[in-house]
C-alpha cells in the first residue's frame, strides 16, 4: 500500500473510475457488466477491463448467470467482501466506539468504551486503548487489515499532521495545537497505514457511503450541534484547509453572539436540566417523580426521560432543538442539501428534538430549500464515526488499486 493512498481527495481518472465501477457492485451486486456501464456511464469496454484487474486481484469475483435479454448470458459481479478489513475508530458524545468493517461495511467486531473525559490527552488516550483492543481481537486475520481510520474532534488540518483542538478553559473554548504526532504514533504502534479526519465529516460520509442511496449527493450532518460534515456533489467537502464545517466563529478577544457562538456538545441540555431540577426543589414541587427517587442526570438519562415524556426533559430538548433548528435552518438556506442528518449521539433524545428542528427549518428557511430537504436522524447510531472511519479506508483501497 502506497503512502499516497491516504493523501487528500486529488484523485487519478483511474481512481475515480475504481470507485466508480467497485461502489456499483458494492451498492448492487451480483450485477453485470453491462448493467455497471449503464449505471455510471462508462463504455462496456473500460468496465470490462478494469474488472479483469479486479478479478485477478480477487477483491471481486464472478458467479451465477444472470437472465440472458439474446446472445450469451452474461456472469454477474459481485464484492469479495473479505479481501481485506478495515478498522474504524471514533467518538460521539456517549463515548469511543471501534469497529472492524469487511468491505461492504459489515461490522465484524465492536469494541464500546465509556466516555472517560472531554480533553485532548483523555480523547487520545481513549482512541488509542480501543484501537489495541479491537486489533487483539482480529489478531487471527491481522494480515487482512489494510487499514486504520481515526475520527477525532476539532479542526484536522490539511496535512493531517496536527489537530486544533477545543479545549474548555473556565467559561469559555479556546482552540489548542495538538501537538502529539498521533498519526506516526499508531503507524509505528500497529505496523498499518492510517487516516485521520474530522469526526462529523466521517459521520457524514459513512451515512452516504453505507445507510443512504448513492443518489443522494449533497447532504449535511449535524454531529450533536458544534460541528457539521458535508458531502458535496458526492464528494467529502473539507475546504482549503481542511476545516469545514465548524459552524461557530470563534476568538480569544471578543464575545460571539449567541446564534454563533460554539455551543456544548449536548446543546446545554445537561446544564439546563440540572438547572430546571433545582428550580423545581427550591420551589415546593414535592410531589414530582423527579424529588421522590434519585433523577439519572447523565445526557442518556435525560435522553431516557425525554423519550418517556417526562417534564422537565422534555421542555429541555424541546428548547434545543429549536436552537439546533434555527442553526440547521442558517445552514439549508445557505447550502440548499438535499438532506440533513442529525447525530453525534444528541439524536438519542428522539423525535422531540427532530421534530422542533424540522419545525425551525419549516418557518426560518426559503420555501424552495425547505421543500427539498429531509431531515432525519442518523441510521447508523452510534456507530457513524468508527463506520465512516472504516469506510474511508474502503473508500481509499479501491481508489488505490492499479495505481
């Protein structure tokens, strides 16, 4: 495997037209020659061989006949799906999850650990523990690995060389430069090459690349309200230098307005709900379930307590999401998606929070963008880092190969 393979988005004609005939059968196989030429344009000639490379590097492979329209009966294509794994790691607001990924994207092992801190050194820490774990757990298959994905929060700089990282300091974030080379530190670590991307722009792409249609190409996703990842025209959008997608304005000097200001990651809920029940004690509201058992502050609980109907979880949620919407509603005027993801672990509150944020974007936007866009919550859960992760390196083998 070349260095170059995981060196930025300028890509070869060969490379894109790799991807262009593997996600075909990725996406649609078993699935003919034919059928793939008239998918993504190319003539049947290229797509035949390209596929006779494929084939004999065995990462596709040919089986049962399909109907024949006249003539011979053309073989179908489909993935080798176990011609190599990928490993994806990543965080969200709950904690750090990994996987081990075929190359269609199946999870083949999980490894979930809890969230053990908000800083730079408790983050790494926790990427790099879960990382050892899930390669202990392959250890059988390791030479099928081809590759490590890490999705980290913070601004990831074009290079890949360093991260600018949010750290809290007293009432307020101020951006730090990371300075720990972590990308070496794995390579020399694991003996694999590995990718290193912003966690929402990694949620993003595994949600087009493994939950949604390829037809959708221009797509946002909110991960948990500080940041938000983009696919444009099908492609990873990561701009100049490789910070798009930060979605507040920042600096040491001056007070943001709130709209732009960067926000919690759980939008304040944990804050506002603690608040809301001291409120409640002080004022003689005794009779509540909440002062008559122990209340469960952590966001999942209150998240539980939301998706329960209770007061005041609810109330709360209800409040961020209409904050998130108002943001959401900013960003679909501005970028007319086609689709609008929330994640990053705030779509574990549930519809109350979709349904204010489809609201706000239903009364702030332009009717023409709010009519073309869906706004969903996230279909792979938890998992959307570590997936998006594991797929971009899918996503680079393919690219890689013949070059």
């Amino acid at each position: 495997m070349k260095e170059s393979y995981f060196k930025g988005e300028n890509l070869s004609e060969r490379s894109r037209k790799n991807l262009f005939i593997l996600d075909a059968i990725r996406r649609r196989g078993p699935i003919s020659k034919t059928d793939i030429s008239s998918l993504i344009g190319l003539n049947v000639v290229t797509v035949s061989n390209y596929v006779d490379e494929f084939l004999r590097q065995k990462i596709v492979f040919e089986k049962e006949f399909d109907v024949s329209k006249g003539g011979r009966r053309p073989l179908l294509l489909d993935l080798n799906t176990s011609a190599g794994y990928a490993v994806g790691v990543g965080a969200n607001l709950l904690g750090t999850i990994g996987v081990v990924t075929d190359l269609s994207g199946k999870i083949l092992h999980k490894v979930k650990n809890g969230k053990s801190g908000s800083g730079c050194r408790e983050v790494v820490d926790s990427l790099l523990t879960t990382t050892a774990e899930l390669l202990d757990e392959v250890k059988g298959c390791r030479q099928r690995i081809k590759g490590i994905g890490i999705g980290i929060g913070g601004i990831v700089d074009a290079a890949k060389e360093k991260v600018r990282w949010p750290e809290k300091i007293e009432n307020g974030y101020h951006y730090l430069d990371v300075t720990v080379p972590l990308k070496d530190i794995l390579e020399r670590e694991f003996r694999l090459p590995v990718v290193i991307e912003n966690d929402a722009t990694l949620a993003c792409f595994g949600e087009q690349w493994l939950a949604l249609d390829s037809d959708i190409r221009n797509l946002l996703y909110m991960f948990s309200g500080v940041g938000c990842g983009l696919m444009i025209n099908s492609e990873i959008y990561r701009g100049t230098s490789g910070c798009a997608g930060e979605v507040a304005v920042h600096s040491d000097r001056k007070e943001a307005p709130y709209f732009l200001e960067r926000w919690e990651a759980d939008l304040g809920i944990g804050a506002e709900y603690v608040k809301r029940l001291q409120w409640k004690k002080g004022h003689g509201s005794g009779g509540s379930r909440a002062s008559k058992e122990a209340v469960d502050t952590s966001l999942g609980g209150i998240f539980e307590a939301c998706r329960r109907g209770e007061a005041p979880a609810v109330d709360v949620v209800r409040e961020a999401g209409r904050r998130l919407g108002l943001r959401v509603a900013y960003l679909v005027n501005l970028l007319n998606p086609e689709m609008v993801v929330i994640g990053g672990g705030i779509e574990e509150a549930g519809i109350v929070l979709i349904e204010e944020v489809k609201s706000a974007v239903s009364e702030w936007c332009f009717e023409e963008s709010a009519g073309a866009v869906k706004i969903v919550p996230t279909r792979l859960g938890e998992n959307g880092v570590a997936l998006g992760a594991a797929s971009l390196v899918t996503r680079q083998l393919f690219a890689a190969l013949n070059d």
